[in-house]
C-alpha cells in the first residue's frame, strides 16, 4: 500500500466492522499520562536545544551526499531499510480509495513527513488527514490517526550483505470514535527492514510486530505482518513495483489476509517522484480493491541550511 498506510495497515481493516453489527460509539480515550509524557518531553526538548543543537549539528562526517534525492517509501507496504539522506526534510503524500468489502467504500488522503537527523537515524510523522467511509447506513468522516517513530539503520549495503534497519512508531489516536473510523486506543508497530540490489531489482523485506489497543478492555491484541516487494526499472525515470504482503489474524473481528500490489513510479527530478497503482486482494479479510496515486518529494537539507546562517 501507499506509504501511509505501509506500517499501518491496521487501521484500514480494523475500520471494517463485521457486516450487521452496529459501529462502536465510544469516547475518545487517549491515556493522559502518555500526553504528559509526551509534553514533559517536548518541554525538555526545547529546554536544551538552544545550546545543544549547534553542538551536534552537521558534525557526523562522510553523511552529506552530493546531491539531495528523494528516497520514497511509497508506493508499497514495504518501507526500504535504506533512510532519508542525512539533514534531508522530506515530505509524501497521497490519495487512496478502498474497497475493503461489498457495498463499503474508504476514500483517504494522507502524508508521511521524514527527515534525516543522523546518519543511520530517520524521524519520522505520518498522518491521515482525512478519512471517510460510505455504507448503506450514509457517509461518515473524520481526521484520521497520526503515528510518530523512528528506523535506526544498523548495516549498511555490501556486495554480500543487505542494509538492514530497525522501526518503531507509535499511534496517537486521533481519529474520531463516534462512528467507528477510529478505535480510540494507542498501537505499536515494531519492524525489521532489510533491502538489497540483487541483478537489476531492488528487493525490500519488512517484518512487522503489532500491537493494536483493544477497545473494550485494557491490553493489546498482538498479530504479524510480512512484506515483500520488488522494484525493477522500465525507462529512464520510469519503474515498476510488485508486493505480496499479508498478515495473520489479530481477533474474532478481524481475521488474517494476503494481498498483492502493482504500481508505477515516475522520477522528474532527483527529488520529486510521483506514483500511482492498484492493490487486489488474494484472500478474503483484505481489501477487495484499492487504487491510489501519490507523490514524494526532498524539501531540503536543513543542516545545510543551518551552516548557510551561521
């Protein structure tokens, strides 16, 4: 899937309540120590960064490339274990539409902001901006989730050996619960991120853990996804994508399922990529069909910039 939805397929099909049960209405229940947690630590932050930030900034040395390219994670499910540049700001965003089930029908818009802070360190903030499902009862629609994480690369490419990364990321439940698009519970996602040139492929590999918030009891229902994509060039900027990705059953509610997806990318310039493709789902549980477009691109390479001033 587009890469807002990469790590998070979750979400998509726990919006798929079971045919004839009514949507969940419940408050929106966003644990209050995590956001004191979460200010504490923002606070602490911008205590410190006034006299700590020049301290490191730009300091790592042979991370700077040459020149700034983008480094999509869309358009599959699978995000490459290669990061974004070091100093790169990096912004992706895109259209979906689902249809998970018959008569049911998901239409999303949603982005992923990125940015190299070292070099085998990348922030990362994703959010669904918008988020609407139609059925038989009428159209209901929301502001979707937003996840804030990490992927820590700890092996760089070889000749022999793939580059191999680490992700968490963690769901900040904004999404609105009184018509069930959202579950009002904080998830974790833990992933391992391998990728490798093999011939004239790119193959990336993700292995992911889940922890979903259960929404009418305290504690997690846990379930495995697996990813594995393939990207060989067609012309010039022009290439192709292939995935094949599922994952096993997270509760009675929401079953297990495989999926395949095919797209094309398209690079203009170094730093700007577009993309556009289809989804068709091999099993029941997935979606039916899911058709998206989207594009990436490299704002800028803000440690750069900071030398510029200083």
């Amino acid at each position: 899937m587009p890469d807002h939805f990469a790590e998070f397929r979750q979400d998509h099909q726990l919006l798929l309540r079971p045919k004839n049960k009514p949507l969940r209405r419940e408050a929106n229940r966003v644990p209050q120590d995590l956001l004191r947690s979460a200010l504490i630590l923002l606070l602490a932050c911008l205590a410190v960064s006034k006299s700590a930030f020049p301290q490191w900034i730009g300091k790592q040395t042979g991370c700077y490339a040459d020149s700034i390219a983008a480094s999509p994670n869309r358009p599959t499910v699978s995000n490459p274990a290669h990061l974004t540049q070091y100093g790169v700001l990096e912004v992706e965003y895109g259209w979906d539409r689902v249809w998970p089930q018959e008569g049911v029908q998901q239409t999303s818009t949603g982005g992923l902001l990125k940015f190299g802070l070292l070099c085998d360190v990348e922030v990362r903030w994703q959010t669904t901006s918008f988020l609407s499902q139609t059925d038989a009862s009428g159209t209901y629609r929301t502001f979707g989730d937003n996840w804030l994480g990490s992927d820590i690369r700890i092996r760089h490419q070889t000749a022999r050996v793939p580059v191999v990364s680490l992700g968490y990321a963690i769901k900040i439940p904004s999404a609105g619960t009184e018509q069930g698009l959202g579950t009002g519970r904080v998830d974790h996602a833990f992933s391992i991120l391998v990728s490798k040139d093999v011939a004239h492929f790119n193959i990336d590999f993700n292995a992911t853990e889940f922890l979903i918030g259960r929404q009418n009891a305290s504690g997690y229902d846990a379930n495995q996804q697996l990813a594995l994509a393939f990207t060989h060039g067609v012309y010039r900027g022009l290439q192709f994508s292939g995935e094949f990705y599922g994952q096993n059953r997270l509760n009675e509610d929401t079953p297990g399922y495989a999926s395949s997806l095919w797209a094309l990318t398209y690079t203009i310039v170094p730093r700007l990529v577009i993309d556009g493709g289809y989804e068709a789902g091999l099993t029941a549980g997935g979606p039916q069909r899911h058709a998206f477009f989207g594009a990436t691109y490299s704002i800028a390479n803000l440690y750069r910039a900071w030398h510029r001033k200083q």
